[in-house]
C-alpha cells in the first residue's frame, strides 16, 4: 500500500488546507459510521465503497487514511469518546446527589448516549470485535478506563461512608462485562425490556457490589 499523499497548502474556496483535510476526514468519519455501523458492516466495507458514500474519491481517502482499520480505530475512539462525555457532564450534575441517584444519573447517561443512535452500539461492541491485535488493544485499554471510571466513583463514594470500603477494580472489570453484554442483547432485541429497565437492573447490580448483604452504611 502507498504512503499517504502530500496534502496540498494554500488557501482555496476561502478554506485552508487543513481545514479541507478536517472536513474530509469528518466526511469518511460519517460514512464508515453509517456503513460500519449498519448493515454492511466494518469487515464487507471496501476503500471504494466508503470513498463513494462519503462523496469524494480513492485518492482522497489515502490522503487522510492508511486502511480501512485506520478509520474504525478513529471512529472507535470517537464514539467512546461521546459517551464518556456524557457521563462526565452527569456525574458532575449529580455530585451531591446520593449514590443511588447518581449512579443512575450515570448509566443513563451513558446508555442513553449509545442507544441515541444504534450504529454507535454495533461499532462499539461488534464491530471492533476481532480486527486485529492494535485494535484488540485499544479495545481493551477504553475498557480499562471505564474500569478506572468506576473504580473513582466508588472510591469517592466509600470515602462518604456511601459504599464498603475496598478495592474494586476486580470487580468493576467483571461489571462492565455485563453493562456491555446486556447493552449490546437489549440493542439486538435479545432482551425484551426498556432501555430504563436495562439501566435500572445495571444500577442495581452496581448497588449491590457497593453495598454488600451485611454493610452498614456510615450516618
């Protein structure tokens, strides 16, 4: 496979070069989500196919991507990248609620970010699936930080008296085992339930890790 093209400098159409290059890449970006994420799939796509759906040419493509893999590693990433701004905007926005209330706030947010839109299931917990060891790799290092995520919020929520103090890592990595598993069957109507029974039976599961039959709450 070639090298990447020399992108062009300049100004033109009142537009610079990098901000020609942004809006390409932004335009593969959302063609690999449509195609990637729906019906064709990462693994049926070709460089022409998603040249096409994005409205520009082969040629375009290689000066902003190496390979296919390249792009659903960046979209990947992106999409992971939404989520974790939505929880971030609702742990913040629920800081002085009580735990329960906030790690509800939390799973909301976060499941209601990738239900919004089903593409960003698939390329999140199928289509990412199996590719290759560096995107196995970055698989596994965004799920260590939702793991590191978790592990914060309990953490500051044992230090309220709010939880058992522990630690929680191994048991935060065998929970989003099951956020993922049980997000990815509700989106393929494997689960007959509404996405708030999902979330609430998620946050009932992470209570009870918390909160173990025994513990007592301080105050």
């Amino acid at each position: 496979m070639p090298g990447r093209l020399r992108a062009p400098t300049g100004r033109y159409g009142g537009k610079t070069a990098q901000e020609r290059q942004a809006e390409r890449r932004r335009r593969f970006l959302d063609a690999a989500l449509d195609l990637f994420g729906g019906a064709l799939g990462f693994r049926a796509t070709t460089v022409a196919a998603l040249s096409e759906a994005a409205g520009l040419s082969t040629r375009q493509f290689y000066e902003d991507f190496r390979t296919l893999e390249d792009v659903l590693a960046a979209l990947h990433l992106e999409v992971n990248g939404w989520a974790e701004a939505a929880v971030l905007r609702a742990a913040a926005e629920a800081a002085d609620l009580p735990l329960a209330e906030r790690v509800t706030a939390i799973f909301r947010a976060y499941a209601g970010n990738l239900a919004a839109d089903p593409r960003r299931i698939r390329i999140t917990f199928v289509e990412i699936i199996g590719v290759s060891p560096r995107l196995e790799e970055q698989r596994l290092a965004r799920r260590a930080g939702w793991v590191d995520l978790i592990c914060a919020e309990a953490g500051e929520a044992a230090a309220r008296g709010e939880a058992a103090p522990r630690d929680y890592r191994l048991a935060a990595t065998g929970f989003i085992g099951s956020v993922n598993g049980l997000l990815h069957d509700w989106s393929a109507g494997w689960v007959d339930a509404t996405l708030d029974e999902v979330v609430d039976e998620l946050v009932r599961q992470l209570l009870g890790i918390l909160r173990p039959p025994g513990w007592i709450p301080r105050g």
